[in-house]
C-alpha cells in the first residue's frame, strides 16, 4: 500500500498512530494508525457511528472540549506530538483549523467581522484587516458575491455562503491544516459542487482532511481515502484504487452501496 | 340527546366565565390599587414633595433622601450582584464539570431564591452591620441587598448563556480561541439581550425590599442625603413604611405620594426592560 | 515551538476559572452563613430559655417584664394569614392557570401573563398599605366585628400577592400534560369539562402541588404586609377577625428599636428566624422534591 502511493506519502502532514478515544466508557476509536499527506485532500469515509467525525475531531484536540471524554495514543503535527502536555490545543488549531458540519457564522457579527473573528478573539490586530478579509473571501471563492455586502450580517447569506464563509474564517489565520466535518451535508446540490471546487483549489497550499458520508463526493474531491469501520481504520490507499480495486471485502460492500 | 349536549354547553360556559373572572379579578385589583394610591396621594404629588426632605409637619414632608437612597443602593446593589452573578452563571454554565461540588452550588441556589428575605435581613445585620463594622450604612444595605438578589440574577443570566447554540462555543474553539477569549467575544455579546431583561426586574424588585433593610436598622430618621457609602441612608420603601406607621392620617398620604412615586419607577424599570429586550435583539441576528 | 502551551495563557486561564469559581462559592458561603448565624444566636437564645418554655407556652411576652417565649403565639398567626392566604389565591389561580392553558386565545395570554408579573412585582409595602388602607374598610363594610388591624384583610391581599406564583406555576404544569392524553379523552366522547377535570388536573397534580407549597413559603415567609395591616399583637387565635402577630412582624418589630448585640431581645429575633428558616427549607425542599419527580416522568 505506501509502495504504490509512494508519491503521495513522500511527506506527511500529519499521523496518528495507536489513536483511541472515549465517550464516557464507550470506545469509539480502536488505535487508528494513518498518515495525511501533505497538500493533498484526505477523505474519510464510512457508515454513521464508525468513528470519522470522531477521527478528525482528534486532530486538533476538539474531541475533549465535549466533557467525560478521553483519547490515547498519539497524533503527530508535523513531529510534535500534539497530545504532548506542554501542548496548548488552544494554539494548535490556529494551526489546524476546522470547518463544521452546519455552517455557524457568529450571529452578532458582520461578514467583515466573521473573517476576522479569529484574529479578533485572540486579541490579535490585522495589519491591513481590509486585506486580510479580501485574500481570505477571495481564496474562499467568495468575494465576488459579498464585496459590497461586507457590513450586513453573516447570517443574511445564503446556507452554501455561510459554509464558504465559515472558510474564509478559518483561512484568515492561515492554518497548515484544514479539517472538514461533513461541510456540505446541509447544502443543497449547486452549493456543493461550489464548496468542492473550493476544496481542489484549497490543496495548493493547505493540507485537507475531509469527513463525507457522500462517497461520490470523496471520489470527486480526494486524493487518498480512508473507510473506517465500526472504530476500525480497514483500508486506506490512493482514492481510485479504493473506489475501483478495493482490497477489503467490507471496503468493496461499503463502496458499493451493499450497506451504510 | 340534543337537549343534553345544549346543558352540557352551558355548564361548559359557566365554567369558563368563572374562569376568565378568577383571572379579571387580580388584573381589577391592580387598577383599583394603583387608583386608589393615585387619589390618596394626589393633593401631595408635587416637585416640593420630590424636593423636599422628611419633616414632623406632613404638609412639608418630602421624598427626596428616599429617591436618592434609592438610587444609590441600587447602583451598588447592582455593581456587587451583577458581577458576581454572572461570574457564577458562566462557572456553573461554562467550566463546571459534572459532580458533588456543582450539584452543591446548583441545589444551594435553587433553596437560597426560596429563603424568606427577611432572613437575609437578619444575615446583614449580623454578617454586615456588626461583625464587618459597616453599621447601618448605605454598604451595608447594598450587600445585603445582593446576596438577596443573587441566585435571581444567576438563574437569569444561566438561561441566557444556555440559549447560545453549542455549535458557537466549538467554532471558537476551532478558530484558536481559548475558553475566555470564546465566553467574552462570541457567547457573552450573544447572551446579555437575554440577560439584561432579567437582571433589570430583578434589581427593580431589590429597590422594592422593605424587610430586610429594617432588620438591618435602616428605619431612621435621615434628613439628609447620603454623602458615602458609609453613609446611612433611607430608601422609598422605608420612608412610605415610616410614613405608614405614623398616626397622624395626613402622614398617610405622604405614604400615597410616595407609593405613587415607587410605582411609577417599578412601571418604567419594568417598561426599559421589555423595550431594552426588544431593541437588542434586533442587533442579534439568529 | 508556538503550539507550545505558554506560562502566560495558563496563569490566565486559571485565574478566571479560579475567579468565576468564587462566584459560584459566594452562594454557598452565603447558606453557610444564614445556617452559621441562626444556630450560633438561637443556641445563645436557648441558654436562657428552655425548649420548654419555648415549645409548651402560647404566650409570647419576650419584651415585657412577665416574660414568656412560648413561639406558638407567633406560629399561629403566621399559619392563620398564609392560610387566608391560599385559601384566597388557590381557587383563582388554579382557574386562572385553566382559562389560560385550556380557553384563552394567544393575544390574551400574551397580554395577561406580562400583566401577572407586574402584581408579583409590586414591592410588598405597596400591598400593605392597600390591604390597611382599602381592604380592611371594605371588609369592615360586611364583617362587623372585624379590627382595625386584622390577619382576614392581610390575608387575603397576600393572596393577591402570590396568586401569580400559583397561576404561572400551575399553567406551566397542566401545558405539560401530554395532548394525546387529551385526544384520548376527547376520543371517548368526553366533554371539555370532563377532561380538565378527570384527565388534565389529576395528571398535573404534581405540579399544581408543587406550586402550591412554594406560595405557601412565600406567604409564611412575606413581611411587609402583615406588619403594616395584621398588627403586632402575638395572639395564640385563630380567628382571621382579630389582630395577631406573625413571626416576621416580631422580627421587625424588634429591629425597629435598637436592641443592642448580645441582648436577649437580639437573640429572640434569631430564635423566630430560625424557626421561620427550618419552616420555608422544609417546604422548599418538599416543592423541590416534587418537581424533581415530575422531571423524571412521574405524575
């Protein structure tokens, strides 16, 4: 498998390894070991309870902001170990950022002010706000359709504009990571082509991992895949060879809509 | 059959009227209370009346120590019970975990909000008036006022926090905040509308108390204004209690006066609130 | 590295969470101090007066020269104005809470129940002088017998003060009950009438119950009132026609003269607040109790 993605995998943005995690006492994650390939897109893929959203959510220490929660193992940004105590996750996921399930502008804030909520919240000053907030609609393929509109709230756009707004957000900090959580499964279908020619630009220069249940979605926009099973890694490979020459009979059954 | 569902209507009806007159009746008497103190107090509703300071002859007794008591005691009951309120809403809500200290502190509120506010008066007069050494001054009254206000302005201010959708806190997160910089820049601006509202009625109510500012010794004779916090002072509800327990029936419309005077400020604190609601969530847009 | 957790941010971050964690305290400290303060004066208290004279007398003469301490005096006429009390605002609140939950129209409940909240509002001095100045007449116009200073007219007007508490507790209670409990009635051929009273108001008794003993706390705990218009005579009666004492008017009775610290007239007022602390706690944790039940599903 890492022979014939070698290209691929010559350098690797992030990897788990051993990882496993907990809601209260129930295991969710049985010690998934997985490399993510710099600048490319990652997509993890399986059926609803198998651990993915749980997956990435442990990728930027999102998974202990929910209480009774626990995780071993351990998850390498880079070589640092990110579960390492001297750690704060508060500053790693200025490094590797996260794009939500539903799209969750701040409400009491202005599109303009959306952007630069991150900044913002950490107390940070943009040199040139008005430039920050440019590069990072226009990265987000949205400056087009809100240049004039920036002081009107966030939630006035449209549900597909406020994912795409919710990623310019994460781009204005300019993480190395972009985590992805299902971000079109509330979108409608022109919305969605959007956000994934969004996510074929965005690997130019940052490295994404995405979460779909939609696997056509996947094989549209990846370049790697992972199908998880039951808390389980069960084959991860170049995305083609997933879809056409899987090598696990459930991968096969999965990709092939016998179950999910 | 027919004639039988007709009886059945009608008893139907005589129900429901009695119903609807339980519920006319205390809206009846709020207009028979505030008309009633409106004309006994009228002949004494003037700018001297605001104006002017207690006296032994009724005809020259006014109201203006009580207003401004007033007004003091709620500025600092507020600028202790607000801080210490909220702090402890955004504990409970947003760091407490799960266990015997939070059940403690939850339960601890819930029995607090039911304890009688004389009982708290009597807490003042001890904790405060004579173990702190505040005596019966302005302080004084105002901490005992605020821990009587507390667990109101919690619960409030916890409702409010709880509204702020969870999916709010995460994006925070996801953008590199860390817990405060998330609580004070997303949740907060999100959840004071909700919140002042409360707050305000609640601290309406406090300028209300009677009870526990007598059992603390703030029944006295004060022809003056408070100059400082160790001050001591009389406030509207006490001067109308003085004024109540006087024998001399011309006191009793100085007491109408100044019911009048306390009604009105508790109708416009109510009235800010509700406007005060209405205005800021137009700013929040869900 | 700059994902490295910095000193600084820590120090932060637990100065908050220590800070807002005192906050938290603040309410528990405060219950610690009401219990502290009750025990220390009332055990002071019972170093000169014994539990008999206390428990076995229903003269209660602490200021006079012939003393006597026998707190049933007080306890009397407390139970006596919170029971006109309910007995004035239970039926009209719980019809009250009826026409709102199964008759008013939305635009009614919209205004009424703002409306509700004003009279809870209203500060208990403002109560006190209506029940002295206007109820006690007006009552005097048909009972003959009826005093100048009177548990029937405070009584009442304190009703008027919790009615709220039992309307909107009660209305929040029978909303509960299920509409397919309802349907079900409805279904077989039950009227309105029937319903509310076989279906809807045994199935939220809990609730109206629960209501119920938070008035009655409210009203055992109310001071202003029965000091301006039920009098300041400690009378071991139970006829709502005569003046009587709760043991809230005794308390501010006392605190209107400066009784100095250490004094057994000081340690009186902590005794009948002690007493008055233990009767709302039990009533409250018996509400709360109550409530606690029908979270978890039981009617």
């Amino acid at each position: 498998m890492e022979n014939e993605s070698k290209n691929i995998f010559q350098s690797v943005k992030m990897r788990s390894e051993n990882l496993k995690a907990w809601f209260g006492t129930h295991e969710v994650l049985h010690g998934i070991t997985l490399s993510v390939p710099e600048k490319y897109v990652t997509a993890i893929i399986g059926p609803s309870g198998c651990g993915k959203s749980t997956f990435i959510r442990c990728l930027n220490r999102m998974h202990e902001v929910v209480p009774a929660t626990k995780v071993l193992g351990s998850v390498y940004l880079d070589a640092i170990d990110i579960y390492k105590n001297s750690i704060n996750p508060v500053n790693l996921r200025k490094k590797v950022g996260m794009v939500f399930q539903k799209p969750n502008p701040f409400p009491t804030m202005s599109i303009r002010d959306n952007v630069l909520a991150g900044l913002r919240l950490q107390g940070i000053k943009p040199y040139d706000a008005h430039a920050t907030v440019e590069k990072a609609l226009t990265q987000a393929a949205l400056w087009d359709e809100v240049k004039d509109i920036l002081n009107r709230p966030g939630l006035s756009l449209s549900g597909g504009q406020q994912q795409r707004l919710c990623i310019a957000r994460t781009l204005a900090l300019e993480p190395e990571v972009i985590l992805m959580d299902e971000p079109c499964s509330a979108l409608d279908p022109i919305a969605t082509a959007k956000i994934e020619d969004l996510i074929q630009e965005l690997k130019s220069k940052y490295t994404v991992v995405i979460v779909t249940h939609n696997m056509q979605q996947a094989a549209r926009v990846s370049d790697v895949t992972a199908f998880f099973y039951l808390g389980e890694l069960i084959e991860f490979d170049r995305t083609e060879k997933i879809f056409t020459t899987p090598k696990n009979r459930k991968t096969e059954e999965y990709v092939t809509g016998r179950f999910g | 059959m027919r004639h039988r569902f007709l009886k059945e209507n009608t008893i139907e009806n005589a129900f429901k009227a009695i119903c609807f007159l339980s519920i006319l009746l205390p809206l009846v008497l709020i207009v028979v209370l505030i008309g009633d103190a409106v004309i006994d107090g009228w002949s004494r509703l003037s700018l001297d009346f605001l104006t002017g300071f207690p006296s032994r002859k009724p005809e020259l007794a006014g109201f203006l120590p009580a207003l401004v008591g007033s007004f003091y005691l709620m500025l600092l009951t507020s600028a202790i019970a607000i801080p210490l309120g909220l702090g402890a809403a955004i504990y409970l809500e947003e760091y407490a975990k799960p266990g015997f200290l939070t059940s403690l502190i939850e339960i601890n509120i819930s029995n607090l909000a039911g304890v009688p506010s004389i009982i708290y008066g009597l807490l003042g007069l001890e904790l405060f008036v004579r173990m702190s050494h505040m005596g019966r001054s302005l302080l004084a009254g105002a901490c005992t006022l605020a821990l009587l206000l507390l667990p109101m302005v919690i619960m409030v201010s916890r409702e409010s926090l709880r509204v702020v959708p969870n999916s709010l806190r995460e994006a925070g997160f996801a953008l590199g905040a860390d817990q405060w910089q998330t609580i004070w820049k997303i949740i907060l601006p999100m959840s004071i509308p909700g919140a002042l509202t409360g707050i305000i009625l609640s601290v309406a109510r406090a300028i209300g108390e009677t009870a526990p500012l007598i059992t603390i010794g703030a029944l006295t004779y004060v022809a003056f204004l408070p100059d400082s916090i160790h001050s001591a002072f009389t406030a509207m509800p006490i001067q109308i209690f003085n004024w109540i327990s006087r024998p001399q029936t011309a006191f009793q419309t100085n007491a109408a006066a100044g019911i009048v005077v306390l009604l009105f400020l508790m109708l416009f604190f109510n009235a800010l609130a509700i406007w005060l609601r209405a205005r800021l969530q137009r700013k929040v847009y869900w | 590295m700059v994902i490295d957790l910095t000193e600084k941010q820590a120090f932060r971050e637990r100065m908050i969470k220590a800070l807002l964690f005192f906050c938290g305290m603040v309410s528990v400290l405060t219950t610690l101090g009401i219990v502290g303060i009750l025990v220390f004066e009332t055990w002071g208290f019972f170093q000169h007066v014994s539990f008999k004279q206390f428990f076995g007398d229903t003269q209660w003469t602490p200021l006079f020269t012939n003393q006597h301490f026998g707190i049933w005096a007080l306890v009397s006429g407390t139970v006596l104005t919170s029971a006109v009390a309910i007995g004035t605002a239970l039926p009209l609140g719980l019809l009250a809470a009826i026409y709102l939950s199964e008759f008013a129209t939305k635009n009614f409940r919209l205004f009424v129940k703002p409306a509700l909240e004003v009279l809870a509002g209203i500060p208990t001095v403002i109560y006190g002088y209506f029940a002295l100045t206007f109820m006690t007449p007006f009552l005097q116009n048909f009972i003959p017998g009826l005093s100048g200073f009177n548990a029937l007219g405070a009584g009442i007007v304190m009703g008027m003060m919790i009615l709220p508490i039992i309307a909107s507790l009660s209305e929040d209670a029978i909303y509960a009950v299920p509409p397919s409990l309802k349907e079900g009635a409805y279904a077989l051929g039950a009227n309105k009438l029937a319903t509310i009273f076989k279906v809807v108001l045994p199935s939220s008794f809990s609730g109206i119950a629960a209501a119920t003993i938070l008035a009655i706390s409210r009203a055992i705990g109310e001071t202003m009132i029965v000091v301006i218009a039920a009098g300041q005579q400690p009378n071991f009666s139970f006829d709502p026609r005569e003046a009587i004492q709760t043991m809230t008017a005794y308390i501010v009775q006392v605190s209107l003269g400066d009784t100095p610290t250490g004094t057994l007239a000081y340690q009186t007022i902590f005794a009948v607040g002690m007493t008055l602390f233990l009767f709302t706690l039990l009533l409250n944790l018996f509400a709360h109790h109550l409530r606690r039940r029908i979270l978890k599903g039981h009617l």
